[in-house]
C-alpha cells in the first residue's frame, strides 16, 4: 500500500512540476490557481465526479470527453484545461487530487507562504480567518500563512490546526474523548 502512494505521490509532483513551470514562465500562476481551485472544489463536491476520475472502468476518451464538459460548464480553461486533459488523456486522472495539491504546494513556497490545513466545526467567519492568520504568522516566524479551511461538524466545537509536523488539536471531540479515557482509568 505505501508503495502505491509513493508512486502516486511522486507522479503527481513531477505533472504539478511541470505544470509550475509552465505557468511560472507564461506568467498564469495566478490563473492556473484559481482554476485548479475550481477543480478541486467540484471533485469535493461531486462524488460522480470523484468516480469518473477514480475509476478505471471509463476509458482514457470517456474520462476525457467528461472532464472537458465539466470543465467548460465551470469556466476552468487555458493552460489549467490543457493540463487536466493532458492528465486525462495519459490516464493519471486518478492522481488529480494529489497533483492540486502538489502544485499548491509549490506555488506556497515559490510565494515564501506557508501551508496550512485547518479544520472547524462550522465555516469560520472572516474576522476569525484573520485572527487565525495573524496567530499562526506570530508561530511560523513571520510568514504567510495560506491554510485551506475545512468543515467538520462532528468537531462539536474549537479547531484542529496543522502546520507542517505541527498539529494543534483543541476540538471539544478530542477532550471528550480525552476525558472518557481518563474516566476509564478511573475505574
């Protein structure tokens, strides 16, 4: 199994290597982001979606008739398009996800930013997005923090915040399951 994630991994750093330098050199980083965010936003969105990229049952036509309507309906083209055709027409669609991610990755450092994944019980407001990022810059010695917020509502309440190796875990689910084990040991 680790074996399958290091060769997914390591495709989808070199496709989102390539596709950073290309838009490095084109000047569309910006472009090329936003349209992947798109993209990434469908594929969370949409598990019909997820299943066509995933599946190796749909053919390398099928999967790239699909994602071209797809993503002419979301307005996703140009060097962004071109490459999510590419991916499909050489049938690493299924690493998709992880090439986004990648290429975040890479336009975080290029950026002198630093990735990080937050998650929270109900979407944050934006005075707490500012808030959060202000703390997390006092952390990371002054850098930008880009962090991708997610929404996980069996949280209860607080935040889970990663930053690098760095895991703050301050959720109500994980002191109520703190306490339960305490209790336990209690008995």
């Amino acid at each position: 199994m680790t074996e399958a994630v290091s060769i997914v991994s390591g495709v989808a750093q070199r496709y989102a290597g390539a596709l950073f330098e290309l838009a490095h050199e084109a000047k569309a980083l910006d472009a090329v982001s936003a349209s992947l965010e798109r993209m990434a936003g469908l594929l969370g969105e949409s598990t019909e979606l997820t299943r066509l990229v995933r599946s190796p049952v749909f053919t390398a036509d099928e999967q790239a008739r699909a994602i071209s309507a797809v993503m002419d309906r979301a307005g996703i083209d140009g060097l962004a398009a071109n490459f999510i055709r590419l991916v499909a027409k050489n049938r690493r669609l299924f690493a998709l996800s992880d090439m986004i991610t990648s290429f975040r990755q890479q336009l975080a450092a290029h950026r002198g930013e630093v990735p990080a994944e937050v998650v929270s019980a109900e979407p944050l407001k934006p005075e707490h997005v500012e808030a959060l990022k202000a703390a997390l810059k006092s952390v990371t010695g002054g850098k930008d923090v880009r962090f991708d917020a997610k929404v996980d509502p069996s949280l209860i309440g607080g935040l889970i915040v990663k930053v690098g190796s760095r895991m703050i875990d301050t959720s109500l689910k994980s002191k109520l399951a703190s306490l339960k084990v305490a209790l336990k040991e209690v008995r």
